[in-house]
C-alpha cells in the first residue's frame, strides 16, 4: 500500500503532469526526458518499498565478492548501494543524465561507479562482467532482445544475468487502474509480460534460467537469474 500511495502521489504532482503533456511518442529521446524528469523524486518513491526489499536480496544471492557487476538503468543507484558489499566493483550505468547526477549525490560505497551508458551501445569490452544486473527496466526498453545481446556481449562466458521485471500482464485491479493513468501520462511501457512469456523471452535470447520467484504486489516482480549460453553472442 505504501507504494501504490507513493506512485498515486507522484502521478497526481502537477510538475509531473505538466511534464507529460509534452510526451507524444515513446521514442528512447522522449523516454530519456520522462526519466530525467522523475530523477529527484525517484529514490524515495520506491527504495523503501517492501516488494523492492524482497527483490534486493533475490539480486544478491547470486553475487560474491570476486565479481566484477554491471547494472543496466541504475536509477539512482539504488540496488547498486544494497549489492556493493557483496561483490568487487559495481559498474552501475543509466542512459537519463539527472539520474547519474542524482546517483553521485547520494553517499555511496568506494567500489561503486556511476555513469552514462546506452544499453545498445555499452562502452565496455567483451567478456568484461562476471554479472550484469537489469531490474525493473527490460519492460521498458524498446526492443529488449537488442538489449539482451549486448548484455550478453559484455557478459563473460556462463556469466550471470540478474533481470527482475514487472509482471505487467499479472497486476491486480490496482494495478490496472495505475495502469491506465500511467499509460496517459507518458509511461514508456514496452513490453507486457507474464511468468511464462518472460521466461521464454529470456530463453529465446541466448541465457538458461538457474532461480526465478515471484514476489506478490500490485505489479508482481517476477526475479530471474540466468547464466549466459555458451553460443550467446559476444
């Protein structure tokens, strides 16, 4: 309930839906200003939320301290903080600018890096990461099996995908009221999921589901971990 209100009130803010009143399209250009316009805010909406406490330690288990991590659209850095004591070094990349600034004022562990990175176009070699962590954000990536080929570039051979996701498909009567409003206001949704399409998704793109558990809430998080096919792109 704490995060159904916490989103209600950020959707009803008048800054907010002064911002989506300029949204037409869901081009990556428009997504990049709905996410630059959400970064000062984005932090306390969710970080405390129960369903996002139970997806932290999913993220986690899978993690040890030799391993060198790259999270995909970090936000405000939120999971990159929860997981930095677990591992190496965290490489924790977001393509909105605000979000990155928004991230390097938040007190963050030595070992965590943040900077500007386009999924598509990852700057980074390959084969250079034991794990990239995706949560909550391959629903809202255009063309999200582009995404996961170039994740699966940068990723070492049998390295570990960690990509908790929105069940889009599976949200209760809430959801679908939040839902309908959201979609109205600009929310770049891409992809509609469920457990069994997601997992096929993940499937499909070059990786093997070792763990996957839902976690119940107005928009259900179905966690997956998965380590890279040996044939996967590099």
């Amino acid at each position: 309930m704490v995060q159904i209100n916490n989103i209600l009130s950020f959707l009803l803010t008048t800054e907010y839906l002064s911002f989506c009143k300029q949204l037409t399209t869901t081009t990556m250009s428009s997504d990049k200003m709905f996410w630059d316009s959400k970064a000062k805010i984005y932090n306390n909406m969710l970080s405390q939320s129960k369903p996002y406490q139970l997806m932290y330690d999913f993220v986690k288990k899978p993690l040890s301290e030799d391993m060198y991590v790259l999270e995909i659209g970090t936000g405000t850095g939120m999971i990159a903080r929860e997981i930095a004591g677990s591992v190496q070094h965290v490489e924790a990349t977001d393509f909105s600018d605000a979000m990155i600034t928004e991230a390097q004022k938040i007190a963050h562990p030595h070992n965590v890096t943040f900077s500007t990175a386009d999924v598509f176009h990852l700057p980074f070699p390959d084969a250079q990461f034991d794990a990239v962590v995706a949560a909550n954000v391959l629903h809202i990536i255009p063309a999200p099996q582009k995404a996961l080929r170039e994740i699966a570039r940068v990723l070492k051979p049998h390295g570990v995908l960690i990509a908790p996701v929105y069940l889009w498909q599976n949200i209760n009567w809430k959801g679908k009221i939040m839902k309908f409003f959201m979609l109205k206001r600009g929310f770049p949704l891409q992809s509609i999921w469920d457990e069994r399409s997601y997992a096929d998704f993940i499937t499909r793109n070059g990786f093997t589901i070792t763990q996957s558990t839902i976690i119940p809430a107005t928009f259900p998080i179905m966690c997956v971990a998965a380590t890279k096919n040996p044939k996967a792109n590099n």
